[in-house]
C-alpha cells in the first residue's frame, strides 16, 4: 500500500545552513495530497511543492509545482526526504 507526502518549499532564512525550509505531510489519497500542495502554494514564502508516493521499498516523485525560475532537486536518505535549490551549472 502505498502512502502520499506533499512537501512544500521555500527560501529559508539561514540559507548557509539548509538553504529551503520543507513543511512535509503525509496523506493516503493522492488527490488529497496534491489539493494541501495547492492550499500551501498560497502562504507567503511557499514556492512550490512536491507529492511522492512512497511504498514499501520505492518513492517515486508523482506531481510538482513551483514557479519555473525555482528548479529543485529531491532527495531521500531511508525514505527521509528534501527538497533544496537545484546546483546551477556553470562555465569554465
């Protein structure tokens, strides 16, 4: 059986440290999880969100929303998640 965790994001305000806050949820329904997503994009400082479906021994990214400009990069150590900027490539 699998779970839903929306995990909304933002700027924190000790970049150096964590660099985005993460407000996560769980939920059984996706359709639950994905309509919190959308209820937070509306709290100041909230750039988007993400929605994984975690079972007993995958996770797997099923919807995302953000402002284009905010790419992100998900990861997860033991099924424990974070959601920061994504690195941004740079010429040399």
């Amino acid at each position: 059986m699998s779970e839903f965790i929306t995990i909304s994001f933002g700027p924190s305000d000790d970049i150096a440290t964590t660099g985005w806050w993460n407000r996560k949820e769980r939920f059984d329904c996706l359709n639950d999880a994905k309509q919190c997503g959308r209820r937070q994009l509306s709290q100041p400082g909230t750039f988007g969100y993400v929605v994984i479906e975690e079972g007993e021994d995958f996770w797997d990214v099923v919807d995302e929303l953000g402002a284009p400009a905010n790419k992100v990069s998900i990861t997860a150590k033991r099924f424990t998640y974070s959601v920061q900027p994504a690195q941004e490539l740079s010429l040399v």
